[in-house]
C-alpha cells in the first residue's frame, strides 16, 4: 500500500515509519503539512495519490488547549475534516488517531466503543469534533481511540510523554507528586504502529479501541518507571482535585479492546513489558536520549 502519514516526526508518526516498512510510506512533518490548510491537504493528496492517510498530527497537551480553544479546534477537529474530504475525493482510506478523553471517567468498567462519550475538557471537545466530521464526511474511515502514548520521536528521541517528564522529575528532584485517582492504559506508540499495520489493510471500517494491555494510576506508571530505570526518588500520591489542573480530566478511562480482537488482531503487549521496550530503546539512543537512566 501507498500510505501517507501525518505528523511524521511525532512519537507514533516515527513508530509507523518504523514499523510499516513494507508499504511504500509518504512521511509528512508539519511544515511538510498542516492539516490545517485544507487547499494544501488537497494538493498533496493529488499530487500523491496514497490508497491510505494516517493521521498523527494533534495539538494534545490539554492544559495548554483549555487556554487555546481557536489553535485546539483548528487542529484536532478541523485538520482531520480537511483529511476526510480530501480521502473522499481521492478514494484514501483514512486512519484517524482520537482519545479516551472524549470519555468522562465515570464508567465503573473499561469503555466500549459504542459507550456514550462525554468530554470534561477543550481537547476532548475538539478530539470528538474531530471524530464526528471524519465520520459524518467519509465512510473508508478507522477512528482508533488510544491512551497514555509514549514512544520516541524523530530528531534526537526526543518526546513528549508521561514517562520523559517522570524521568527528568527524578534526575532532578527528592520527591515527585502524582495523582493516584487518574487509571488508564499506558500504551507504547511501537506497539500501536504495529496494530494500525494490520488494520489498514482492512476494510473493517469503524472505531476501535486500541491500548496496550493492563492498567494503572498515573502515580503506579511513575512509581514503576522509577524502579525499572533505578532513579530512586520518593513518589508521593495526590488526588486530582487537589493538584489542580487546568483543565479538567476524567478518572477512570481504561478502553475495551474487543472489537480490536474480533478481528483476529494480536493484542497488544500488557504495558509494563512495552514499557520494558520502551526503556530498552532509550538506552540505546545513546548520547541523543533525553537525559540519562543512571
């Protein structure tokens, strides 16, 4: 397959170029594209003519998007509009990446995809936009909700992700604080490139939810990322409404992977193991990883 992909330099933009290796693979930067100018969105689906888009391009660092709502919705909802027509009108299937943001986190049980989603937040709002416009524009869609993704990027390792930040925390500092009442799936962007190769070449069109096995509270992930990379600095538990956020998040968004499954589509690692990979990786960057794993 001819497969195109957006925001290439990012975490899973690089693990798709990592892992598609045996498609013939059109990697877009941002300056490359921006999803949000709709006339060049078109002009290189023309010029290129891919059988699929897959699209990693997103503005998601929520707090800053609660305080950026014009910038939010321009990307997350908008850019994958632009994406959708444009694969409308030059038969691309189209791989859209979502959120379990677009969930309020009172489930007492891991989400399904037909559960009622209900965002808590400006980047929920504009992810779930974003998700309706693909949906209400071209049917060849997958719409993959994911969670916690960590993985490393183009130029250098670099990343932004739960477990760079926890990592530089502990080179620097005693005593960290992490909200112990936020449970979700941390998930290994090598793993979920992998996933989303299997399922391009489908045409099982829909949404899904893919996320590595298992699930924690953000102080477990810290407290794990800690003892398996031997930076020995205290983590302590605090709530969410207590460390105050910016933007509102909700609780509990663990994702049931079973329509995933019924495909016959190997689940993904449990996190721990692709955690594991990740930290395996890292080491090997040498003098280009973000900082040092003593």
């Amino acid at each position: 397959m001819r497969i195109l992909i957006t925001g290439a330099r990012g975490q899973l933009g690089t693990d798709l170029q990592r892992s598609l290796t045996d498609h013939e693979l059109i990697p877009c930067t941002r300056d490359e594209l921006d999803v949000t100018e709709k006339h060049r969105v078109y002009a290189l689906l023309k010029d290129h003519r891919p059988d699929a888009v897959i699209n990693a391009a997103a503005y998601h660092r929520v707090d800053e998007c609660e305080s950026h709502p014009d910038k939010t919705f321009t990307v997350n909802a908008f850019g994958p509009w632009h994406l959708a027509m444009a694969c409308r009108m030059y038969a691309a299937k189209l791989v859209h990446i979502s959120t379990n943001f677009v969930f309020d986190g009172t489930a007492d049980r891991p989400y399904r995809e037909d559960d009622l989603p209900l965002p808590l937040n400006v980047y929920g709002t504009a992810k779930l936009s974003g998700e309706h416009l693909v949906r209400s524009t071209w049917d060849r869609h997958f719409i993959i909700r994911t969670t916690g993704l960590f993985g490393h990027s183009g130029g250098g390792g670099k990343g932004y992700n739960f477990v760079e930040a926890m990592i530089r925390a502990g080179m620097e500092r005693r005593e960290v604080v992490v909200v112990s009442d936020q449970v979700m799936s941390p998930t290994a962007t090598a793993d979920l490139a992998r996933t989303l190769g299997e399922l391009v070449t489908t045409d099982t069109y829909g949404t899904y939810h893919v996320t590595s096995g298992g699930a924690c509270s953000y102080f477990d992930f810290a407290r794990t990322i800690f003892q398996k990379t031997g930076i020995e600095t205290a983590v302590k538990p605090t709530s969410t409404e207590s460390y105050g956020a910016p933007a509102a998040r909700p609780l509990y968004t663990v994702l049931d992977n079973g329509r995933i499954r019924s495909l016959g589509i190997a689940e993904m690692p449990p996190w721990e193991d692709a955690l594991d990979d990740y930290l395996a990786r890292r080491a090997g960057h040498g003098e280009e990883a973000i900082g040092r794993i003593p």
